[in-house]
DNA sequence: GCTCAGCATGTTGACGTGAACATGCCCGAT
DNA sequence: ATCGGGCATGTTCACGTCAACATGCTGAGC
C-alpha cells in the first residue's frame, strides 16, 4: 500500500525532538485541541477519550514542550533567585525553603549566581536576568551593594527582596535582626556583664548594619558604655583573629558576635589563650546553624527562621506574579536560643 | 499628521507583553530578521545599521524572549540539578560551583529539589524533570537511593551524576573518596595508633559505603584490627552521640569520622567526658568544612574540592549537550589537611 | 416534533524567533 | 561594458502550544 519510506513518522523519526501533541492527537485519533485538554488536566473531556490520549501519551513518550507553552501563554512557572555564590550558611537555609514552596506551587528556580559582590557583577546578573525565562524574581543580596548598582529591571517583573532595606518598589521580606541583637544584648547584660562587645559583619551587609545598629541602642538604653565596633567578615578566620585581640584584654566578659562563624572563631581563640567560657567570657553568635549546639561550648545564639523567610518570599511572590498586586512587607521573628557558652561574669 | 490614536505602539501597549523583534524592527527601520542577527551578536551587520538596531532596542526596552528562542531553536540553555534539599554543605559548595560554571557557559540553573529522600519524591522530581526546559541533568542524590527508584528519564536527555556508582548509562563525576579515607586511616596508624574507630554515614549514602570501606581495607593492609562500625547520620548531634560511648572507652585513641559535622559532635563528647583531644584521642573529619579550621582543637581533615567536582560536571554534560558524545568519568582528588586534633596517643 | 441548552470535540490562528532561501547592490575581473 | 562573487538585508515559514471560536450531537422541556 504506503510506499517504502513514506510513513510519516518514520521519516520524521530522524529528527531529535521528541513527539508533539500533533503526533499523539494523530495515535489517539483526536484533534490537537484535545490533547491539550488533557495534557493541562481540564474536565471538559469524556473519560473515554482521556484514557485514550493517555495512552497514545504513554507510547510515544510525549512530554509538554514548556517553550511553545511559554511562548504561547506567556507564563514560565519559574521564578528567579539572585544570589551571591559562596553564601552565606543562611542564604542556603533560604534558597533550600524557596526551592520546596515553589516547587509545591508548581514553579520551579532559576538560580542566577553572583559570583563576586561587585557592582558590575551584580549589573551582569540584572543583565542576564533580563532574558531568563522568570514570572518573578527573589533578590538575596547585601542591601547596600543593591542600592549603589544602578541595575535596572524589567518593568512589570515581580520582585521579592530578602533582608533588604524597605524600598518602596519591592516587597520585602526581612528577618527582625534589631529584636534578635536585642535579646542577645539584653541576655548578656541581664547576667550582669558591665557591657557587652560585637563584631559586626561586613560594612556593605545591611543585616550587618541593624545588628549592630540596635545592639548599640540597647546598649544605651541600659546605661551601658559602647565599646568600638570591630568588624569581620562573617567568616570563622576573621571571628578568630578578632577574638585574639578580645581575649588579651581582661576586661572583656561578653562578646556579641553576628553570626555563629564568626563566634566559633572567637571561641577558638579564648580556648587557645586559655581564657575559659562562660566562666571568664560569655559568647553570643547569631543565626542558629545546625552545628552551633556542638560548638564547645555550646552557642547560645539567635536563631532565624530561614524556612519561613523563603516560604514568605515565594508566596509574596506568587501573589503578585498570579494577581498583579503587591504584598505587604514580612517581618519574620527571632528567638534566643541559650547555650552553654553564656554565664555571669567573674566576680 | 497621524490622528489621534493611530500611532501603532500607542494601541499595542496594551497587552503586557514587551515589545518583540517585530517592534524594534519597525523602529530601526529594518527587517526582523535584522534584529535577530544583531540579538544574536552575528557578523554580518554594518555597523551603522546594527547601530541603529542596538538604539531602537534600547528606546523600546527590548528583550529577547527567551521560549520564542527556545521553541525554535530547540535549546533552552539551562541545566537542571537535582539534589535534595537540606543537603550536606558539600553538595550546597558544589551547587555553587556548578551554578558559577554555568553561568560562564551562558547557562542557567534550573533546581528540582527532592523534599524528602523516598523513592516516591525521586521519582516526582524526575517526572516533573521531564516537562523542566532543561537541555541536560546534574544528578546529585545518593546513589544508593537512586538505584532503588524505577526512575525514567526522557531519553536522549544528557545526565551527569555526581559522587554515584560507576553506572555505564550516565557519566559520572565522583570524588577519590577511597583515596581520602585511606589517608585519613594511615595519618593515623602512621602516628602511633594501634587501630582506627570509624564513625560512617548513613547506610544509603554511596559516599559513606566508600569511605568506610576504604577505612576497613587499609587497616586489613596495616594489619590492624578492625573496630565495629558506627553509624552516624552526617549531623554533628549523631556524632556527638556516638563520640559519648567512644569517650567512655580508654581503648579508643583515634577516631575518623565519615564528614567534619560528625567530628564536630565527637569533639564535643570529648571535651565533654573531659578526654584531651589530641593527647588522649586523635580526630579526623572528612570534607574540610570552611569552619573545620576554627573548631577546637582546629580539626585535622580530608580535603574534598567540591569546586572542581562542580567545575567537571558541568564541562561534562555540555560537551555531551552540544556534541552529543559523551564524556569519560571523572574522579576529583582528595588530601589530608593535617591541623591540631591529631597527634601520637598516650604511650 | 421542535427548540435550544449544554457539552464534547474540532478548526484556525498567533505567540516571537531564527533557519533557509531570496534579493539586490557594489566592485573587481575580464 | 559585462559578468559574477560576495555581502548586507529582506521574505517566508515552522517550531508546539492554547485561546477563541465553530461545529455537531444529545436530551430535556414544551
């Protein structure tokens, strides 16, 4: 009957595509249309012929082509995370819990890398950004390095910004970092320290900032003098180095720091000069990472609730991506969590 | 001249889309397929006209549409990466690695997070997979559990697995883990110690398999006993748990535990049972952890170099994406870092 | 028996892009 | 002067999908 080589599909098998809902409306013997009925799950389509074009979908292996279907409805079910690369341990706990409520929306991540915090990179990604295929985009990057790019988005391209300051062109979801330095204060001049010393993290952190901002103002509050502000670099290596020059002065018996790295670095350092904790030098870190329960000894900490932050972002997101309106800004609690590594001071 | 209203831009602007090629031709003055050559950074413009294109693009804010681009040309320029999510710091450093590579090859991340590591949420992720606009697959899940799972991946989709069994359907990227486990093992033995206690990670891990194996057949080749196996489950909580029986047993003298986190919690457990770490008990971790060089004592350990594990992956599967040949597996170095919490045992 | 609502299904066209092919011009070689 | 090669630019069409509209059938209501 056919000729030799006339089969369409045979022909068309040199092709690398996989099959399109023309080939399965062609085995299922339907029209396109109702292939695409199914394929989107609609009601409208007798039983019969459902399990029909299933089974036409099973054997020839048909997978939706989410291009045509994005070129056509104008939607990617995808969602943009810009972030730094070597981030921080929360930035992680972030993206992870961003990653699951988008995933249980139907969206999955784009993951757009910064790989260094300069304001060209950071242009670059806004760049890149702008042909990504994103409903929406979530911003995770150290405020202030934001606000002097003069990056420019997409109009009308959602933005959720994580831990940044209150813009009145994004929504913000923001961790209460002042309530957090607060506790962590409080807690250390409650035990009966005269006052209390912080490393701050890097200038250009906004989260850095209101740390060390309200760790200031309760330090006032209380009557206590201010010791200088020493600064590290979030990580362990700049904890410890700090914490050397602590550890010499005998006048120090509460040490703030504004995350756990850098506190395991200070606390290496009263180990080495011999300076014991809590006995002679109360430590507090900040973040609550997993580890920090096995730190020796123990952290007391503030603990962030990096899950709800990414679940907010995602939902914030997704309502304006869906309804075209803006959420209000979040503020997600802290809470101190008390350690070993925190006692009165010596008397 | 034109009435009111008529101006063409003026009517279109409407709809949310952005301008498309069409507009920024009519703009310039040139034929669409002008604007795509000049999108698309090819030779054969002059320059006055490309010019022209560039200028028009910007007045109208014009960008690509990345599904039109990818519907034709079949290419979405993007890899999918599975992992699970809450994953080990080695896989988030490698995540990083990946992304960054990525993105210097012009592609994007898309993530597929695996909630919970059962076979159902393996097989969702991969199902969901097959409709993701991924041009290939890094796969970094533990192998064991990726075996179990009756998974099917669209074929003719290029597959990359990282630290996984050596399967001859994928190429496989792994870590010399039997190399740094043997180090570790013969650090030890090497200082004095009659036999090593191991501290492994959890049974499905293919990781874990491997160092602990590798543990067991350098003290069969040293001669050395071979304590019973403990098993963690990668937390520093489970390694603290396991370092308090090891603790309480003056036999025990050396400890490699399978990751720093697990060495972490046994630190702990000994300084906490008041055991000196390393006069009367040596430790090794397994991963060099950024923090690993701050515990206390700073923690003697196998270096992993999760950047280049990342770096190859990702090599690997785009030689495969874009020439369709694949790839010979690699396998990334280890080495031992020698720090504090190893010395020669009590005589 | 006739009408028409309600539902399953089919037909048409457009989303924005780029490959393939077509056109037209300039300029050097003959 | 003529021809043709090379290059810039234009035209056409299909990638796979889904919204909008069209069709045709069944059965309830009068």
């Amino acid at each position: 009957m056919t000729a030799i080589g006339t089969a369409p599909d045979t022909a068309a098998s040199g092709r690398r595509r996989g099959p399109s809902m023309a080939d399965v409306a062609r085995e299922a013997h339907v029209s396109g249309q109702t292939v695409s009925r199914v394929s989107n799950g609609r009601h409208n389509v007798d039983a019969d012929t459902r399990e029909r074009v299933l089974a036409a979908m099973r054997k020839l292996g048909y997978r939706p082509n989410s291009a045509a279907r994005a070129l056509r409805t104008g939607r990617f079910h995808s969602i943009g995370v810009i972030m730094f690369t070597l981030s921080s341990f929360g930035n992680m706990r972030t993206l992870d819990a961003i990653a699951i409520a988008s995933a249980d929306a139907g969206y999955s991540i784009t993951l757009i890398p910064v790989p260094h915090p300069t304001q060209g990179e950071i242009s670059g990604a806004f760049d890149r950004l702008s042909e990504e295929a994103v409903d929406g985009v979530i911003i995770i990057i150290e405020a202030h390095l934001l606000d002097e790019s003069d990056i420019e988005l997409p109009p009308d391209l959602p933005v959720v910004v994580v831990d940044s300051t209150g813009s009145d062109r994004y929504t913000v979801v923001d961790t209460d970092q002042a309530l957090g330095a607060r506790l962590a204060t409080e807690h250390l001049l409650a035990l009966g320290h005269r006052t209390v010393w912080h490393i701050a993290g890097p200038e250009r952190s906004y989260s850095a900032s209101r740390r060390r901002e309200s760790w200031q103002q309760t330090l006032a509050a209380h009557g206590a003098e201010a010791p200088p502000v020493l600064v590290g670099d979030w990580s362990a290596e700049s904890g410890h180095e700090i914490g050397r020059a602590l550890a010499a002065d005998p006048e120090v018996t509460a040490i703030f720091a504004a995350n756990d790295q850098m506190a395991l670095g200070v606390l290496r350092a009263m180990h080495e000069a011999g300076r014991a904790v809590p006995d002679e030098v109360s430590v507090v870190g900040f973040d609550d990472m997993e580890e920090a329960a096995s730190f020796w000894p123990p952290l007391t900490t503030v603990r962030q609730f990096f899950g709800e932050v990414g679940r907010l972002s995602v939902e914030a997101l997704l309502h304006e991506v869906e309804s075209s309106e803006r959420r209000e800004n979040r503020l997600v609690t802290t809470e101190l969590v008390e350690r070993a590594s925190t006692g009165r001071p010596p008397s």
